[in-house]
C-alpha cells in the first residue's frame, strides 16, 4: 500500500535495483512516490506560469507570460498527459476497478488541450486570466484523482508499475534511469535527435493514436478549436476545427501539408486562394504565407515540417 499524497512530497528514496535484463526496477511505493513528486513540480511550476499571466494581464500586456505559459504546457504539461495516456493509463483502462476513471481522466486531458488551445487563441486579460486559471484548476482536480485514486487503485490490482513506465521520465520526472535507450518494448522507441537537449528522452515509437478525429475538435462558435496531436523538432501535426466564416490569420512557415477532413473553404498560399472539401490536401512550400478559410463548417489535418519556423497562432 502506499500512503496518500500530501502537499510536501519527498524525494524518491534510493530503491532501485535492476531486473534480470539489466533495467532498473523499483517497488510499486517508489514508482509512486517519484510519480506523486513529478506531480508536484508540475503543479508549482504551472502555478508560478499562471500567476505571470493573471499578473500580466492585470496590466493589460499578457503577450509574453501567455505564450510562455502555452509553450510550458505544450513542452511539459500535454506531453506528460500523453505518455501517461499510452502507459499508465492503458492497464488501468482494462480493470473493472478503474475502468470508467480513465474514461473521466482521459475526458480531462482533452479538456485540458482545449484549454490550452483556447489560451494561445486569448486576445484580452480576462480571457487569459479566465483560461489560465480554468487550466490550473482542472490539472489540480486531475492530480488528485490520479496521485489519490488511479495509483493505488493500479498498486491495489498488482500492476508491476515499473515495468509498465520502465523510466518514462515524462511521468516519473528526473533524469532516463535506463543507460541505453529501451529498444526491446514494443511500443517505445528513443526517437529525439542527437545534440537535441531532450536527447535523452524517451518518447512513443506510435507517438500517438487517435481512432477518430471527430472525438476531439469540433467547429465552435467562439473560436478555432485546435488540438496539437504531436509536436517534435522535425514534425508538428495540428488537427483545426473552424465554424462558417472562420479563418485562421496568414503566416509564413515552413512546408506543410493541409489535408481537409470535412466540410467546404479554401487553403490560401500567398494570397492564391484554393478551394477545398472533405478530402483535399493542398501543401504550401516552404517560407510561402498561408490561411485557411471555412465557408462550412471545415476541420483539417495540418502536418508541418521544422515546426520551429512557424510564425503562426499555434
Ligand atoms: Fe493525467
Ligand atoms: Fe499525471
């Protein structure tokens, strides 16, 4: 058994030793406490980034504190939910126990992307101030039910959690334990490049499935509802949803494809409008300036190659 979470929580103590191949192993308390501990920084950090906002935007110039409070949840936050989805949340969502939790916690994570989207959409303090304070408290909610709930629900069942994270550092915070990346799972693979500062990162071979779109954006009237399914040095892929009439603003960026799933509008590429439905893709050169315009209800599938050169909204 383990005990509750508190607001102070220790350090990991010391227990690990290493399985029969090699990989460090530790006990379901120990995997618990690091995940309670990551848990904590993440909620401390998210804390001092929401308060630069809510401060920020008391003076009305919030551009800064809310990007950087969007990049952090982008960088930290979302991948975090992300590795847990496709680890820990995975054997949990096959016990009776913790079945319809997982549904709820999952349910959470979407609501907390479009959270996040909606922030870096923010253009006036209270929306910012609204949105970053909406994230804080949904992530805290979050946190309890997995720190409280999920944990020793997974612990009660038996579930070997080290072998289930085996170092996902994204959801055990601290440093890879593992000297080499893990190349014997099956569904984990070390795909950062060499001399990138998460190089040592070990991230999902599938970095992410989705069974179907429509399950997570949908045209809304009070804005594009954007939803960031991966984003690595090399690769960004963005699924849009826009109501009638919307229109994401022009920007340079860098090659990139727009594949329309639904709905009727046009992808702009400097200032040539080209005319869409369900099913086109259209892709933009490299450096070109481009738009998307819904005249119906549209959603696209954007892949962006070198996502550091986008100048855009998202
Ligand atoms: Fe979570
Ligand atoms: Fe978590």
């Amino acid at each position: 058994m383990v005990p509750d979470s508190t607001t102070s929580i220790p350090a990991a103590p010391p227990t690990a030793s290493r399985d029969e191949s090699g990989r460090v192993a530790r006990s379901n308390d120990a995997v618990i406490t690091a995940i309670r501990a990551h848990h904590g920084q993440l909620a401390e950090q998210l804390r001092a980034h929401v308060d630069a906002a809510v401060n920020a935007a008391r003076s009305g110039a919030y551009g800064g504190e809310r990007d950087a409070l969007v990049d952090w949840c982008r960088s930290e936050l979302l991948p975090h939910a992300s590795a847990e989805e496709q680890a820990l949340y995975r054997p949990a969502a096959n016990l009776e126990p913790t079945r319809l939790l997982i549904a709820a916690m999952i349910a959470e994570h979407r609501a907390l992307e479009r959270l996040v989207n909606d922030l870096a959409f923010a253009s006036d303090s209270a929306q910012v101030s609204g949105q970053a304070v909406a994230t804080q408290a949904l992530f805290a909610v979050h946190l309890g039910k997995e720190n409280d709930l999920l944990l020793p629900a997974l612990d009660q069942a038996g579930v070997n959690l080290s072998a289930v994270l085996h170092g996902m550092h994204e959801i055990l915070g601290g440093p890879s334990e593992d000297p080499k990346p893990a190349t014997g799972g099956a569904d984990r693979i070390n795909v950062s490049p060499a001399g990138d500062p998460h190089s040592d990162m070990l991230t999902i071979g599938a970095a992410g499935a989705w069974s179907d779109w429509r399950s997570i954006v949908a045209p809304r009237d009070d804005g594009p509802d954007v939803a960031v399914l991966h984003e690595s040095a090399e690769l960004k892929v963005v699924l849009v949803a826009l109501a009638a009439g919307q229109a994401l603003p022009a920007h340079p960026g860098p090659a990139a494809s727009f594949h329309i799933l639904s709905g009727t509008g046009a992808v702009v590429i400097d200032e040539v409008a080209h005319p869409v439905s369900a099913g086109a893709t259209v892709i933009a050169a490299s450096g070109t300036r481009r738009s998307v315009r819904a005249a119906s209800a549209l959603v696209f599938l954007g892949n962006l190659g070198e996502p550091a050169a986008e100048e855009g909204p998202h």
